[in-house]
C-alpha cells in the first residue's frame, strides 16, 4: 500500500504549507504594487489546499489545515487594518498585529468548531 505524501508530514509542516498557501491565495487577488490579480498564483494555492486536506487521512488534521490557510489567507488580506490600528490609530505594533490575527482567527473559528463536531456547517455558512 502507497502511503500519501502529506500523511508522512508532520503537523507542523503541514501547518507551515498551509499557512503559505493561504498567504498566496490572499496575494494573488491583488499583488502588491500593481493591483493586479495573479490567476496562475491562486490556482496554485488552492491547488496545494486541495493536495494538502485530500492527501490526510485525519479529519482533526484537515480541519486544522483548512483553519490555518483561511487564517493566513484573512490576516494577509487584511494588511490595511494593521496600518491603520498602529500608524494612525497609536495602537502598538505587536497589538495591532495580535488583534488582526484575533479577528481573522475568530471569523474562521467557527467553521473549525463545526467541522470538529462532524456536522454540516449550513448553520455557520448562513450565519
């Protein structure tokens, strides 16, 4: 039997690709200088998405994947927030970054809780 390739990674990693997948994912609606969405970029981000929850065979380990690359997909979409809450809010910048992090996290959180409970997540798709 052919064990996949992300069922060896450990969680770390599988955080680590996850986390740049979603970073990618969010640059490539609008790369930074032009503006300009970058198609290539982001079929490429959910491609590795894709290989990185299919090839596990953990649910808990997929969930988190999912978690990790919406997480790093919002905070790096959100840049603005972080600017805008340290260089003209006053807000300091390791707070700053802490609150957009909080945000992006609780937004994406109940997705991962529902998830974790087996159950559909019409209820937190409608929400």
């Amino acid at each position: 039997m052919v064990q996949s390739s992300t069922a060896r990674l450990s969680r770390p990693a599988a955080t680590g690709l996850a986390v740049l997948a979603g970073g990618l994912h969010a640059l490539a609606l609008a790369w930074a200088g032009q503006g300009q969405p970058l198609g290539f970029l982001q079929v490429l981000a959910l491609a590795g998405l894709a290989h990185l929850v299919l090839n596990t065979h953990r649910p808990g380990l997929a969930a988190w994947i999912g978690w990790c690359f919406a997480t790093a997909h919002g905070v790096t979409a959100t840049w603005w927030l972080y600017i805008s809450m340290h260089h003209f809010g006053g807000l300091a910048a390791p707070w700053a970054a802490l609150a957009v992090w909080a945000l992006q996290a609780a937004l994406v959180g109940p997705l991962r809780r529902e998830r974790g409970r087996g159950g559909c997540s019409c209820r937190v798709l409608a929400w």
